[in-house]
C-alpha cells in the first residue's frame, strides 16, 4: 500500500519536518522552562486548579500555551495539504482488496454517533476523524508526529501488547474497543495467533483502512462499525477486552457502560485491559495535561481524571482493578511509576481488571 511518507515532495517533506521539530522543541525546552519558572516563582500548588491559576500567570505562559495550540494546527493543515494531494490513489487502494481476504469489514452505517462524538472535531483535526475515508489517512500520518515519532511501526502499541496484555495460550476472541484505523488492533493478530481478533469503532474511514492495511499485511482481522458501549457480540465469548486511548474520549457515563459492556463480554477469568491517562500527583504536570486537553478539543479529560474507575469496575463485577503508570520510551508497564522525565509527555497508564472465575 502507499505510504504518503515515501512519496512526499521536498516541500511536504521539509513542512512534515518542521511541524516535529516544532513539536520536539516544544516539549523537550519550552516544557522544561515553564517547570523551572514554576518551581521558582513560588510554592508548588496543593491542587490541579491552584496550579493552572499559578500556571496562567508565569511569563513564559503565553508563548508555552500558544506553541502548543499553533503546533497542533500547523500539523493537521500540512498533513491535510499531503493527504487531499493523493487523494485519488487514496481512496483507490481503500477498495483494491485480495479478492479471498484473510479477515473482513462489516460496515453498519445505521451506527449511530453519540453528539459528545460528533460535536467537536478532536484533536483540532478538521472534520474529526468520521468524516470522510480521507481523513483516516489524515489522522494516521498526524498521529506520528503527535508521537514524536516513538509510535513508528507500531512500537507503542507493540509494547503495549505484549508488556500489559495478559498471556492466553489458547485464546479464542480478543476485542479492540475504539480500534481506530487499527494500530493498536494489528500487533494483537501477533500476540494472540489462535484468536479471533475483532476491532470495533464507531467511525466507518479508520475500519476501511485497517481492514486495506491489515490485508496488505496478511493478517486476519474482522473490523466492524458499532460502538463500544453495545457491541452486540455475545456474552462471555472473549478472553481479552482491550482498547488504547479511548476512554478518554468519552463523558463518564460513556465509560462506565463501556466497562459494563467488557465485563458482559469476557469469559470467566478473562481480563479487560485499557491504555489510558492517569492523574500522576504532580499537580503541576497534571495541570498541564488539563491545559492540553482543552486547548487540543479534548473535553472529557477532566471527566476521566475525576472518575473513579476502580469502583466502576468493581460495579460491573470485576475483581482485582488497578492502575499501572506506563512508559513508552522505557520498557512499558512500570510498577514502580512513571519516574522522572523532564520534557513534555502524556501520563499514560493501563487500567486492568479481571472477571472472576464462576
Ligand atoms: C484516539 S483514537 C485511538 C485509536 C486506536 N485505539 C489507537 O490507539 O490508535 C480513539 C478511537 O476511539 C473511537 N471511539 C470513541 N468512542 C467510541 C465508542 N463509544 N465506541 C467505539 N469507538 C469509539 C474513535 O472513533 C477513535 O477511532
């Protein structure tokens, strides 16, 4: 399939450059500035609220918040300009499938979209990510900068996998929620080889380009259109009930009845694993994660952070919940905490829970 990366002019190319080295620069200087101007000026806030007040008024404030905004946007309109560029073999190679596919792609365009989806674009990516096939390439060449490039060839996602995902030798349905174009969905085929691996989303473009891309890699996965909250798959069928970077987009109701609908689905002693963020303590770094989410139209953070998700879990009858800090750039699950970092980066954390044997 192509890559837009391959084929970039010099011009997309050194644009695509800029907008990472933008972004790099962002979190690994202006990130560290703002902390230490911070530490500076006064005592460390008790609460997330004290510290966004304190943080609004420090100097470097202004040219910290606007990078961040600015550099968002710069990134979808210089990926946008590459995609609709190629937008004719794009669209094409959606439907030059094998003729005898490996998996399948079960479209629902009745699915419907909750308004929390569709109300904002998210991400600041125009028209989100439902809007039209294209804008699934959109979001999978902008998400590797978002990445910083630490998510090429899947190398977040694979870490994931086989770091926080359970081992079931002989596992019969693994579950994606919020599969999206299928990253996190592909290195699952490899964790799980005697599985049926099923991904599930609500936007139709991520579906046809995991189902175009994970036939060019040969890899037997059934993508279907339908929302997490009600999969329509039947109960006690899946060993694992996974999702990465979910959650988070969704109000808090949303996700209790996406954590009722995993537990309905797994078998006795199967394991619900999601990728999430996490209120890390440091009221300042997580000040800034609240920054980030308002300014990148991600408005359910604050819901996600103020939930309390143990409970939920323990609501809908699964046993032995807890959080786990995760690190990209180490070796993954981190039992012992995040530890120390000093530029800008997400607080990502899995959420795992077990449904009891019967
Ligand atoms: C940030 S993307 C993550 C995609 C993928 N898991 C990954 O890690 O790259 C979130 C995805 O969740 C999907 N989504 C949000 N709410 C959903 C729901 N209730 N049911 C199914 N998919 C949902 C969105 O359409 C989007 O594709």
């Amino acid at each position: 399939m192509l890559d837009i990366e391959n084929q970039l002019t010099l011009d997309e190319r050194s644009s695509v450059d800029f907008v990472l080295a933008l972004r790099k620069r962002w979190s690994d200087t202006v990130y560290p500035a703002l902390s230490e101007e911070y530490l500076a000026t006064g005592p460390v806030a008790d609460d997330v609220d004290g510290a966004v007040e304190r943080l609004q008024r420090l100097s470097l404030y202004p040219w910290y918040s606007h990078l961040e905004r600015v550099q968002q946007k710069m990134l979808w309109k210089t990926v946008g300009a590459a995609v609709v560029g190629r937008a004719g073999t794009l669209r094409e190679q959606l439907d030059d499938l094998p003729g005898r596919p490996e998996g399948e792609l079960r479209l629902s365009p009745d699915t419907e979209l909750p308004d929390w989806y569709t109300d904002y674009d998210i991400h600041v990516q125009p028209g989100s990510f439902y809007s039209d096939d294209l804008s699934a390439y959109v979001y999978e060449l902008g998400a590797r900068i978002v990445m910083l490039r630490d998510n090429d060839g899947y190398k977040f996602h694979r870490l994931f996998t086989e770091t926080a995902l359970p081992d079931v030798p002989e596992a019969s349905r693994v579950v994606d929620i919020g599969c999206g174009f299928g990253k996190s969905t592909r290195p699952l085929a490899a964790r799980y080889p005697t599985a049926e691996i099923i991904g599930i989303d609500l936007a139709a473009p991520g579906l046809r380009l995991a189902h175009a891309e994970a036939e060019d890699a040969g890899a037997a996965i059934s993508f279907r259109q339908g929302d997490g909250r009600d999969t329509g798959l039947e109960d006690g069928s899946c060993d694992v009930v996974t999702g990465t970077m979910v959650l988070h987009e969704m109000p808090a109701e949303a996700v209790r009845e996406t954590v009722v609908e995993a537990a309905r689905l797994l078998k006795p002693g199967g394991t619900m694993v999601f990728l999430e963020f996490h209120p890390t303590g440091d009221t300042f770094r997580d000040a800034t994660i609240f920054e980030h989410a308002e300014r990148n139209n991600e408005p359910f953070f604050r819901d996600l952070f103020g939930a309390d998700l143990l409970k939920v879990c323990a609501e809908a009858g699964l046993t032995g919940a807890g959080w786990t800090p995760f690190d990209e750039r180490r070796e993954g699950m981190r039992p012992e905490g995040w530890g120390d970092r000093r530029e800008w980066h997400f607080p990502w954390a899995v959420l795992t829970a077990t449904k009891p044997q019967n």
